[in-house]
C-alpha cells in the first residue's frame, strides 16, 4: 500500500514547490492538490518542477468549467515538467458550485464526465499524431488542431485519468473508463466492502476490465500523537467535520451502511438552524471510531494496515501538517512501516 498525502489548504503558489519537498522528505508517495482556493494545475507546476520523484496530482480539479481542450494542455505540459509524474484527476463538484461559482453547465454529470474523458483521450491521440481530432458528443465537439496549436507528440503521453467518486452511478463510472478513484473521507472499511467495491467493480466488468486496473485512493481522517490529550483534541476537529459532512444527504449512504442514516437528517436539520455544536455533539464514540483512525505514533501504521489492508492501493492521511522537520520524521516513519506491513 501506498502513502499520498493532501496539499495544505490554502497554500499559495509561491510557498507550493516548499510543500511538496516536505510532503517527498516525510516519504510521502504522492501529492494531491484540490481546487478550492487556488488553481491546482498551477500548483502542481510548482511542486513536479520542486521534486524529483514524488507524483504529483490534481485530487481534484473541477472538470466542466473548463473545456477539455484547455484541460488536456495543461495535463500534457504538467506530464512533460513532471516526467510522467503527473496524474490528471477530475470532479464534477456539486451543482451549486458548478453554477454559482463557475456558471458553468451540470447536466447529466455522470454522463458528461464520461465523454469528458473520452474526449480528453482523444485530445492526447492527437496530440501525439496517432489520429486526427475528431471527436463529436452530446456535449462536446472537436474537429479542430493544426500543428501550430497543437504541443506535439510526448514520450510521456500516456496521462492517467482519475476521478473523484461518492455515489453508486460515479463509481460504477470510475470502473469503467478511469485509471484511479479519489474516494471520499468519510468512508469506513464496511461501507467500501458493501457498495464501494462492488461498483467499481461492476464498471470494470462493462468494459473488460477488472477492479486491478483501477487505482483505489483512499482519504483518512486520522487523529494520531503522543498522548491521549493530544489524539482527544484532534478528535474532536474531525468530529466537527465528519457532522459537516453528515449534514449533507449525498452521505446518507454512507451512515446507512452502519444503520446511522437518521443522524443525517438530525444533521441536516441542525445545519438548517446553525446549531453546530449539537450538530457534533450527534457524533458518537462509536461513529468517530468508525469513519477515522486514531492512535498514538508507533501505532498509526499498524491501525492503518489493520483497517485498509487489502481494500485500497492508497491511503491518503487527511489534514497532515508537515511543516516542522520533527512532523516530517514522524510521518517518514509511519509511511516506512505501513509500506513494510502491506
């Protein structure tokens, strides 16, 4: 198993190539960079350009503000600055931000992250001069690339594609035409044997393929320290933000696999009236034990194997501060040995 590590929100670009390094010095594998403050393709180019060896990813940018054309050309140059490091990942968002924020289309998403993607693939065929751009959907049409537009063929132009995947429809979607999965973080080892897996893999089966050929990353809020007191106050932030979540119907399923799914209507309603201290206070023992790992720092690594071993590629410790050396020796070491033990 591997060990990814998320960029520190709210980074800018200047500091970006610095983040990187230390998430490559605590041996981390790869890099994920989300699209929420700032432009993840331009933070990306900071941190491939920054190391050598750490892959490097959108995790994820928001696919349909941008044309597939504008997104296949920065992931061509990012995989040429990265030497094949990097990894193209792609989200729908929700639709409030799609049209508010970006006034952007979201339509049938499900449908149009699919040709998204198929349109991007055959963006990168022309790019390498294996065909000409032709490429005509519902949503999207190309038929247009001269050489003067076009970036030329690449030795490394073979750009994974993933996405990020909640629901049944999209993860039956990653099965089926994506190279990796981001999943969500509120997640528990139940809810990725019951519905997780068995869409990806229903997916895979749809298109000749197997669950292998998918990469499954997998998020995980993670209180960890010396002490108790320690673990105890890290506990309690991600108890904040696991009732956040809940509040939101799209993980309903999520608590339903455990026979929760009433707290998220407890929640959703308490969010209504601005009441997030009783919105947290619904977070049980038992539900914070479900959806987050926490231990002490010469037992992260065995509690980690012990919960994902075998049902991810990846795991993604949520909310890591690596900016003191001691952190980063810390974490080099729980990556060391979660390697070791899977």
């Amino acid at each position: 198993m591997q060990v990814d590590s998320y960029f520190p929100a709210g980074v800018p670009l200047s500091q970006a190539g610095d983040a990187a390094r230390q998430a490559a010095e605590a041996g981390f594998d790869a890099i994920w960079l989300t699209e929420t403050r700032h432009n993840p393709f331009l933070s990306s180019a900071a941190a491939l350009a920054a190391t050598e060896h750490l892959r490097v990813g959108t995790g994820i940018a928001v696919a349909f503000p941008r044309s597939p054309m504008v997104t296949a050309q920065a992931a061509w140059d990012l995989a040429e600055l990265g030497r094949g490091r990097f990894v193209l990942g792609l989200g729908t968002q929700v639709k409030a931000h799609v049209v508010r924020r970006f006034s952007a289309p979201f339509d049938q998403p499900v449908a149009r992250l699919r040709e998204y993607i198929h349109a991007l693939r055959a963006i990168f065929r022309a790019f390498q001069g294996q065909e000409k751009l032709r490429f005509s959907g519902d949503f999207y049409q190309f038929s247009l690339l001269t050489d003067f537009f076009s970036p030329g063929p690449s030795e490394y132009a073979d750009i994974p594609i993933w996405i990020a995947a909640v629901g049944p429809a999209m993860l039956r979607l990653a099965g089926e035409c994506s190279e990796g999965v981001f999943l969500h973080p509120l997640n528990s080892a139940e809810y990725l044997r019951a519905t997780v897996l068995p869409m990806i893999e229903t997916g895979a089966r749809s298109a000749d393929r197997s669950r292998a050929d998918v990469t499954m990353c997998c998020p995980v809020f993670v209180a960890v320290g010396d002490t108790q007191q320690e673990i105890d106050a890290q506990r309690a932030d991600i108890a904040r933000q696991i009732a956040f979540y809940g509040s939101t119907r799209t993980y309903r399923p999520v608590f339903e696999t455990h026979g929760w799914g009433e707290v998220t209507g407890e929640l959703h309603a308490l969010l209504e009236r601005g009441d997030t201290d009783a919105m947290t206070s619904l977070i049980t023992d038992e539900i914070l034990g479900t959806f987050s790992v926490s231990a002490t720092w010469g037992g992260l690594a065995d509690a980690l194997a012990a919960r994902y071993g075998g049902l991810v590629d990846r795991v993604a410790p949520y909310g890591t501060d690596l900016r003191s050396p001691e952190a980063r020796q810390r974490w080099r070491q729980v990556t060391t040995d979660l390697r070791a033990r899977t």
